[in-house]
C-alpha cells in the first residue's frame, strides 16, 4: 500500500512518463502478438486507416479502401504509417491519450480554481485516464477515436477556463475543437445542446413571467459565437474535403452510419432484432422506440445538467453513456466516447469504494459473459444466438444501472472528498 | 552412307528421350488433400499437393508455377484487404478475380473464384487461403446452415515451356494471369487426385420464430431502462436542487 501512496505520489511528468512508456510496450507486444495469435490484438480497422493511407501516398482516393468509413483526416494523419513505419499510428493515439491525460488535469484545476487541494484531485483525475486499462488497450491496438475524443476535451477546455484573456478567443476555440469533432465522428454533435445551454444564463421558475422566460432562452453573444465557430469550422473542413472526394466522401463518413445496417453479432441491445428483421421492417415500432428513448434522455440529461458549467461535464459524459447504450450498433471501441469523459467528473461521484468496486465489476462482468458467448459464435460456430441477445439484454441493463447510481451518487464540487489539506477526506 | 546411318541414330535416341521425358512429365501423377483448418467464422482452407510421389520422376516441375483456382460459395468469401496485406509480406500470392463485398450476408452476395499462385520448388507443397463465413439469413427453427467447398483446379506454368510438349486434350492450355498482375501465361490445366472429402463449413443461423419474444423482450427492455434514467435524474434534481442549479 505504501508504494502504491509512493507511486501515485510521484510527479505529473514523471507519470506522463510511465503512461507513455507502458503505451509504447503495448504497442511492441501487439506486433509480437499478432505474429502468433490466431486473433489479432491490432484492430481491424487501423488495417484500413493503413490501406487508406497507402491509396493517398500513391494518389489515390481513401476510400478506394473498401470499408474505409472515416474522415480523409484520419488517412492523412496515417502516411506515415507506410512512409515511416506500421506502428506510427499507434503511438500518434498513444501521444493523444497523454495529451488527453495532460488537459484533463489542467481543465479540473481550473475548474477547482484557488482551492489547495485542485493540483492533488486534478492530477486523480488525470491518472484515471492515463492508467486506464481500456484507454491503453484502445489507443494501443490502433483506434483512432482518442483523436475526436481530445479535441471534445479540448473544446470544453477552452470553454471552461479562461487560457487566453479574451474569452471569445476561448469560446472561437471551443466551438473549432467541437465541429472539428463532429468532422471526425458524428456522436458529438449531441454535445452541442448542453455546451450551448452552459453558456446561458437561466432565472426561470414558477414566478417568472412568461416574455421575461422567453427573452431568457434567446441566444446571448457567447451562445452565437459558439454556434457560429462550431458550424462554420464543421462546414469549412467538411466543405474542404468534399471537394477533394465528393460524394463519395459524404457517403461513406456520414451517410452509410445514418443507414447502417450491421446484422453481424455485436454488444448492443438491438443486435438479435436487427437480425431477425434484417432491418428491412417499413415500420419499425422497436427501432423507433430505441431512438425516441435516446433523443428523450439526450434532451433531459441536457436539460438537467447542462443548463450550469459546473455540471456540463456530466451532462456530456451521461450523453456519451446514452448514445453507446441505445445504439443500433455497440462495439468495444465506442466505450472510449464515455471513458475519456468519465476523468472530468470522476471526483463528483460521492461513492463507497465497495459501491464503485462493484460497479465496474458488474460491468465488465456482464461485458465478459457476452463476449464468451459471442466466442463461442465466432470462434467455435455454436448456435448461440439467443444466448447472445440475453447477454446483450444483460450488458445494456448494466449500462442502465450504473448511469442510474452515477447519477444518484453524483455531487458536483465534491472533488473526491479532499479536504482543504489535500490529504483527508471530508466528513459525510 | 556411314553419316546417314549416325545422324539416323542421333534421331532415335532424342526421340525417345523428348518421348521419355514428356512421358515423364505429361503423367501429371499429382495428388491433393483439402482441409478446413481452426474452427468459427474464420478459418484457413489449406491444399497439401504431392507431384510424383510413386514414380521417379522427381523435381521435374522445379521452376514452374502452380495456380489454384478455387470457387467459394455465396457464403464463403475471402477479404482482398487481408489477402493484399499478405501479398505485399510475401505470405501469400492470392487474389480474388471480381470484386467481393465483405459485409454482405449470404442471400445478397455471389459466389466468387480465387486465384492463388506458388513458385514450385519441391515435389510436395503447402498451400493456404484464409477464408471467412458470411452471416445467413435467420430461418424457421434456427440451427446450422452448410455451405460446400469443391476442389480448386489446379493449373501449371513453366516459363521455359517444358509443358508445350504434353497433350493438349490431357491439359488443355488456359490464358490466366502470370503473377497477379496484367500479363497473362498460358497455363497448363492439370487434372489431379483428390485424397480428401468434400469440405463441408457448417455455421449457425438464427432462429426467425423468435422474432415476436425478441421484438417484445427488446422494447421492453428499453423502456424499463429509459425509465430508469428518467427516474433517477428526477429524484436526484429534487434532492439536490441547491447543487445542480444555479
């Protein structure tokens, strides 16, 4: 116990350091591995930013890539996968985890303001992301999500501390980071709402007269200055590489995941359904439920949590949780949407450690009986489809559960209990 | 007199040894065991080839190269992706002849051919195409579904054209690619024994009677949770009303 108190009291640079390090020897051991293994610990889908690459150096569009379903950002990005070497990719999402790691600790303390105790919780905060197991295993086996991820990082960044004097040289920023998220990958555009509601300023009860209400809900100069920042910079790169590639371009980056239509086994609710119907239904009472349930809870989470900038953070890291769990599609990959948001509000949650231990083992335990299940599908070809569905059932009513007690146990400004002293925890 | 009857003999014996070894060669004494290899949606379809095995003729086909051309069934196809990722490691020499939809499932995809190409350097060679199972459509009662893989036909080119000499109603010539690329050879169909059964691929399909107690069980599922959520951010913004608003 006293060396873990020593290495968690090491310095920030020192665990950048170690972070960086234990990244790197994962990315060594998957090339190793992959060598060996029948299943492969690089992703499927760094195989195809690498092939998408491979078309651009040679003059090419990426998406003669047959399922190169992204951004041409994201091949860009990738060259030097073929003109340096295969694992450059890896460690270029490795560095954006650290970054990640390195702007959630500036964005708590900022948050934290004057208190003596903000370096301490913030640098908590960062570790939960930096020794992550599941950040680790993503950025290292070659997803290129901790990209979007850290400029949706950004973007808060920039809208919650005042790094440049001139804040509408803050919110310009945020509102760039954002669209230039929703580029990379659709989700974020549910964090509009509530970034934007954050920037308001809201008397509104029983009492208040209903033009003064209505005056209230119209936009003020920070709100316009995000929303016009955010849309003219999605519009601009998105403009840009329309151009480039066209249709083909809009297609397969935003356009084919309005219509996926993924029948092949995968960790959400809707899977076993979308496969008994084949997604061929005109009308289609349980799909139409699974959304109206997201965009409801989408708009309430907002509503609740993101009307304050005290709480934006967990009105986004809710959001995050909700578009994962009621997704027609639900992949490991996409965990890291909710992941990369949970060090932001992590120090808000007034749990037991017994209560937290078993949360996140009721999660991974539900997400490993579904995941033995499915190997016995795909590796084993057994007939197991209704074993999966439960599973499924199973993994989405954890996700439930545990959005339920996070919100329950959720203080903001309780910063782990610290007290003023950074070392003792706060009476309850 | 003397010359007529020597360059007669020289005749002779190139005769018989042009007729000894294309006899040789044109035997074509080759034998093929076809297996499935690993288990699940993703395996390896390996070909173990032995030229010669009872005769004596050995290494006669050194130098040449030998082309699979394999037909997979709508429910079976390969990745060109993956096959080009081993092309360009040198693990490999296949690819695809027509284009393959990796993401279709069986009723909406076609059947496709596979062309896989190997120096010969031995008289018995190993040969691999991995090989991937599509999702079937969910039938009435479930189970398994079976998709059959035949034999490939097995093709023979030699660039220093020692095959020109072998019949051509034995192994007719056939115009396929040399290497993967452009040029084209004429390449010797070689007929063979195969040693091994058909290879039978058998994958489970969903159950489509299950459609109403999936259809229910997932909306009810969604509304429990979705109420849920709501629940819990009710309860929680009327006990903390101080802390969450402003």
């Amino acid at each position: 116990m006293d060396r873990v108190s020593k290495f968690i009291d090491l310095s920030f640079g020192n665990h950048i350091c170690i972070g960086l390090t234990v990244r790197l020897v994962f990315i060594l051991y998957g090339n190793i591995h992959d060598r060996f293994s029948v299943v492969p610990y690089t992703d499927v889908d760094y195989k195809v930013f690498t092939d998408a690459a491979r078309h651009l150096v040679e003059g090419n569009s990426p998406y003669l890539r047959h399922t190169y379903r992204y951004s041409p950002l994201i091949a860009y990005l990738m060259i030097p996968n073929i003109i340096v070497g295969r694992e450059f990719g890896k460690i270029l999402f490795s560095v954006f985890d650290i970054f990640l790691a390195a702007a959630v600790k500036s964005l708590v303390e900022r948050q934290l303001g004057v208190a003596k105790y903000a370096s301490v919780t913030a640098k908590y905060c960062a570790l939960s992301w930096l020794y992550n197991p599941l950040s680790i295993g993503i950025s290292t086996r070659g997803n290129a999500d901790s990209f979007p991820c850290f400029l949706i990082v950004l973007s808060i960044y920039f809208l919650q501390s005042n790094v440049f004097k001139n804040s509408i040289t803050n919110i310009v920023l945020s509102g760039f980071f954002l669209g230039s998220a929703i580029h990379l990958r659709l989700y974020p555009l549910a964090f509009t709402f509530p970034m934007y509601l954050s920037l308001g300023k809201y008397k509104i009860n029983r009492n208040t007269p209903i033009k003064e209400g209505l005056v209230s809900l119209l936009p003020n100069k920070n709100q316009m200055i995000l929303a016009f920042s955010c849309v003219t910079s999605l519009l601009f790169i998105t403009y840009a590489m329309y151009l480039r590639y066209g249709y083909e371009f809009l297609f397969e980056t935003y356009i084919y995941h309005l219509l996926r239509k993924d029948t092949r086994h995968n960790f959400s609710i809707l899977f076993y359904y979308t496969y008994l119907t084949k997604d061929q239904m005109s009308f289609d009472i349980v799909k139409i439920l699974a959304q109206v349930s997201k965009c409801v809870l989408l708009f309430l989470l907002s509503l609740n949590y993101g009307c304050d900038p005290k709480t934006l953070p967990f009105a986004m890291f809710a959001q995050a949780v909700v578009l994962v769990a009621y997704n027609s599609v639900m992949t490991s990959q996409y965990f890291i949407w909710f992941l990369s948001l949970l060090p932001l509000v992590l120090k808000d949650f007034k749990m037991e450690p017994g209560k937290i231990v078993y949360l996140v083992f009721l999660w991974i335990a539900t997400q490993c009986a579904w995941l033995f299940f499915a190997y016995q599908l795909e590796f084993k070809c057994r007939q197991v489809f209704m074993l999966i569905w439960c599973q499924s059932v199973m993994f989405y009513g954890s996700n439930v559960f545990i959005l339920t007690q996070l919100i329950k146990y959720y203080r903001p400004g309780y910063a782990f209990g610290i007290n003023e002293s950074g070392k003792g925890i706060k009476e309850k | 007199m003397l010359t007529n009857i020597f360059s007669f003999r020289i005749c002779i014996v190139v005769f018989v040894a042009i007729k000894v070894f294309s006899a040789s060669k044109c035997d074509y004494d080759v034998k093929i065991a076809q297996i499935l290899i690993n288990d699940g949606y993703h395996r390896n379809l390996t070909y173990h080839i032995i030229f010669n095995e009872d005769s004596e003729s050995k290494g006669i086909y050194n130098g040449c190269r030998i082309g699979l051309d394999q037909y997979l069934p709508a429910g079976v196809f390969v990745n060109p992706n993956e096959l080009n990722e081993f092309n360009r490691l040198e693990r490999l020499n296949a690819f695809p002849r027509g284009r393959v939809n990796i993401e279709l499932p069986t009723e909406e995809a076609e059947p496709i051919n596979v062309f896989i190409i190997s120096e010969l350097t031995d008289d018995e060679i190993q040969m691999w195409l991995p090989v991937h199972a599509r999702y079937h459509e969910s039938v009435s009662g479930g189970g398994m579904v079976q998709y059959d893989i035949g034999p490939p036909k097995m093709y023979l080119y030699c660039a220093d054209r020692r095959l020109d000499v072998c019949d051509r109603s034995v192994s007719p010539s056939v115009t396929l690619t040399c290497n993967g690329g452009v040029k084209m050879c004429s390449w010797r169909d070689i007929p063979y024994t195969v040693l091994t059964d058909p290879l039978v691929w058998r994958v489970p399909v969903g159950n489509s009677n299950h459609f109403y107690i999936i259809g229910i069980g997932t909306a009810f599922a969604i509304m429990v949770g979705t109420t849920m959520v709501i629940r819990a951010m009710h309860d929680h913004i009327l006990k903390h009303r101080r802390l969450i608003i402003r």
